[in-house]
C-alpha cells in the first residue's frame, strides 16, 4: 500500500513539473532579475509583500467553503450574459496619432493613445483568461478584438502576472509590433522566456518611475494585490501606474482591494482627469485582493479622479455576481456621490479630451 502511495505522489509531482514547464507558465526570476529583486524593501522570505496585511480570504470564512461556493454551490443565473455582449469593432490601426482616446477591450485590456503615444494596458486577446483552453472562456461578443487588430504600439503596459492580466498566446503574438514594455518587478522573466530582448523592458518596483516618448512619465504605485503562475504566489511584483502626459494625468489601477495607498497616491501626484480602475470578480470573502464595489468608489475619491472608466468585468466570470452587477453598482454609487463615471461599450472611443463623454446604460438592455 505504501508503495502506491508513493507511486501515486511521484507521479503526480512528475506530471505538474512536466505541465508547468510549458512556455505559457513564463518564467521564474533568477540571475541579477533576482538579485534585483532582493535588494527590493518589499521583497521579504522570499516573495513580495503588500504595504498591510493580506489575508487571501476575509476573516470569518473558510477556504473550503469558498472553494465548494466556487465551484459546486448552485450559481446565479446571470453570472454569464444570456445574449451577446453588446460591442463596437474599432479599427485601431486607423485611429489618427493626433487623437487622444482611451478604447477598452474587455475585461482589463485596454488601449491608450494620448500625446502621439500608443499604449496597450494588459492585453488578453485569446478566447480564455486561463492558461487552458476552453476554461474561463470569453462571453461571446467580449471576444471580438483579436491579436491581429493591434497596430504597433510604443508601450505595452502590464500590471502583473495573473493569466486574466499577462495572456501568453496575446503577448507572443504582437511580439514584433511592441516598443518597449513596461512591468513590475520580476514579471520580466516571463517575458525573456517569450523572446522580448532584455533591452525592451522597462521593470521597475514601487516608487520607480521612467521617462517615455513624447515628454510622457510614468510612475510605479502600490496595488493590494497578489501575483503567480504557478502554486507559488507572490515570485513577482504587482503594481498600479500614474501616467502623466503634458495634457493629461491618469491612474491606471490594475487588481487592488482598497487599502490606505489611495489615499497617498491621491495626495501625491493627484488629482487625475482619468481613473481607469478594477471593478468587477469580487466577494466579501476575498475583499482584500478584489475591491467590493462602494470599495472602488472610496477609492476613487481617495485619488481625486475627475473621471472614472471601471474596467474587470464582462468577459469572464471569475467570481460569483451576476455578469452586470458590477457596473450597475459602480454607477448607481457613483452617482450617488455626484462622479462621472464613463461606461463605454467594449471597443467605443471615449475622447480623452471631451470633458462631457456620456455613455448607455447598455447592460440593462
């Protein structure tokens, strides 16, 4: 009997090691990347830290009920879209270099072009957020902008490593039509393995900040997050961006739960025409990694956002709400305490230099 145990246990680290070696799980630091890394006052026993405590799951409850909710408790019947997600196909390649406009492409994939610069911010343009196929699949209509509808861009701009932010099949595919990447801490490993030279990446921890074209700066700020491709968490860093242009300030938030450093980042180099912020993929029982939507909206406050374009939902169901609720909440509470919230169609040009951009309320049709 032991001796199948054993067996049993031999096999099965065999066949993780074997499947985790596979290009898409990218790559683990090493080198002067991780001697780097250890210099890093947030990098401590091995792995990066956020600024308080963070617990992956709310005090009061259970993993194992969290778990058996996830994946077997009976779900609401509109976690997923019972019709097509309403979306505009925008060509991107043919958008003048003098427009200045933000175009969001689905969960937290977006597309910036301000000042004469193009950035494409966490780009998962295949059809799942997963390192699998055919698990986490897209909501049709969520799915229609494809790796082959990027133009050359001057920045991609990645927030951290989870498959539904970093898309190995989009990263490899628009390889030749990238400048230069901006990254956190650590996340540039994945990137070498995917044939991105190392002269290419712009990585940084919090507090570090680069000098892009076109008189544009863009600053690495704090997130309350988490990062990992594989069972080991936390190998690389996460991180929220301040992008100032000479005409424009943005926040560009990535996966937080709220925490004091909106707060600071909003005294700091606030206010921000532009919030762009997660707003979707939350429960109470993981509000420290996935801000709960009134979460969001303090949040935004806290930066001093003159507008607020909520993005992390609609394509994939990765937490338990109905596939709308989070829009609807973030813009009911947001009207509640008088901000303007943008709530373009996926693909829809929001004119960054409009000052009164209205949108549908088009997840209620």
């Amino acid at each position: 009997m032991i001796y199948s145990i054993i067996t049993i246990v031999v096999v099965l680290i065999a066949a993780y090691f074997i499947i985790t070696s596979q290009q898409v799980f990218g790559a683990e630091p090493k080198g002067k990347r991780l001697e780097r890394m250890k210099q890093s006052k947030l990098y401590k026993n091995s792995q990066f830290q956020n600024t308080s405590y963070t617990p992956s799951i709310t005090e009061g409850y259970g993993v194992t009920k969290v778990m058996y909710d996830f994946f077997f408790a009976k779900k609401d019947p509109l976690l997923k879209p019972l019709k097509s997600i309403p979306a505009i196909h925008t060509d991107l390649k043919n958008i003048s270099k003098d427009e200045d406009v933000f175009i969001w492409l689905g969960h937290s994939s977006y597309y910036i072009q301000t000042d004469g610069v193009s950035l494409l911010i966490d780009p998962v343009l295949s059809l799942y957020g997963s390192p699998f196929k055919y698990f986490n699949k897209a909501f049709k209509g969520a799915d229609i902008f494809k790796p082959e509808d990027i133009p050359h861009i001057d920045y991609l701009v990645i927030t951290h490593d989870h498959y539904d932010h970093l898309d190995y099949p989009t990263v490899k595919a628009i390889k030749d039509r990238v400048g230069m990447v901006v990254l956190p801490l650590g996340v540039g490993a994945h990137f070498e393995r995917w044939g991105y030279a190392e002269n290419q990446l712009i990585e940084e921890e919090w507090g570090g900040e680069a000098l892009l074209k076109n008189n544009l700066k863009i600053t690495f700020t704090p997130a309350r997050h988490f990062s990992g491709r594989k069972v080991k968490r936390n190998v690389t860093l996460w991180t929220s961006y301040v992008l100032e242009t000479p005409t424009k300030k943005m926040f560009l938030g990535g996966d937080s739960g709220y925490d004091s450093h909106f707060k600071m980042i909003g005294e700091k180099y606030g206010p921000f025409d532009y919030a762009v912020i997660e707003n979707g993929q939350y429960n109470e029982a993981w509000k420290y990694i996935h801000a709960l939507p009134e979460d969001v909206i303090q949040a935004c406050i806290d930066i001093k956002a003159k507008n607020i374009i909520p993005v992390h939902s609609s394509k994939f169901a990765l937490a338990l709400h109905p596939w709308n609720e989070p829009l609807k909440k973030v813009a009911g509470l947001g009207k509640e305490k008088g901000l303007h919230v943008l709530t373009p169609l996926i693909g829809e040009t929001v004119d960054l230099n409009k000052t009164d951009n209205q949108f549908k309320v088009w997840w209620e049709d």
